[in-house]
C-alpha cells in the first residue's frame, strides 16, 4: 500500500498534530518518504524512497521536493547550523548541502580514497564527518 500523506503528532503534553498530503504523483510512483529529519522551525526534510534522485521538504502545509544528480544515493541526512540540509551521497561518496531554494552544493572528502560513514551536527555548530580509516573531519556550515 502507497502512503497517502504523512502526520506528524507533537508530544510531551501537545494535542496538536499536522497532516502533510503527498502530491499525487507520488502515490503512483509508489514513492515513499523515508529518512524524515526535523529542520528548522516548524519543517522537516525526507528521502524519497523508489525515486532515488528527490529530497524534500514539508512546512507550512506546503510540500517541495528537490531534483537530486540521478546518479545520488542521499543518505545520512542531519540539519546544520545553518538550516540547510546536509547528507552523505553513499553513490558518489561525497557530502551534500541542500539549501531551501533547491541550491545543492558538494564537497569530496580530504582524502579521496576515504568512504564516508557518517555524519553529525556538533555543539560547536561544526558539521563532523567519519571516514574510513578512523578518520575524522569537519565542515564549518
């Protein structure tokens, strides 16, 4: 069965909930959301599984899905400090930012032989890569 919309309920003492329709030409790609992640505010971004070249966004009610190199395999997903979308392209091996306005932009690691495995948002508001190797860096968002 092809998901119709996503909810999402807020705990801790909250009544309140939002339901966010998927554009119907998701339910007959049979596209699902997967990966959801909290942006900022009151959005959130998510993977869309089966149709492996999108990201997108839901806020306000408002859905945008945002086309990705056909070649990505987005993965990893975290929001950094500067509200942008940032994840790990396991096909390619690079990091990607995605932007709200759809403006995607790619670092390679600093050593090109090194696989990328994870990736997280630090209290320094550094965005901090593991490599292979044990191997770690960061990217100042």
């Amino acid at each position: 069965m092809t998901p119709t919309a996503i909810t999402r309920r807020l705990l801790a003492g909250h009544d309140s909930s939002a339901t966010y329709p998927l554009p119907a030409s998701w339910q007959t790609t049979r596209a699902c959301p997967d990966l959801l992640i909290e942006g900022a505010g009151d959005d959130f971004w998510f993977h869309l599984a089966g149709v492996d070249d999108k990201v997108g966004r839901f806020w306000d009610g408002k859905v945008a899905e945002y086309p990705m190199n056909p070649e990505s395999r987005p993965a990893k997903f975290v929001v950094g400090a500067d509200s942008n979308l940032w994840f790990i392209d396991e096909n390619r091996n690079v990091i990607g930012r995605l932007s709200k306005d759809g403006t995607i932009s790619e670092f390679a690691p600093s050593i090109s032989e090194s696989r990328l495995y994870s990736l997280t948002m630090g209290s320094d508001c550094n965005l901090w890569i593991e490599q292979s190797a044990r191997r770690f860096e960061f990217i100042r968002p």
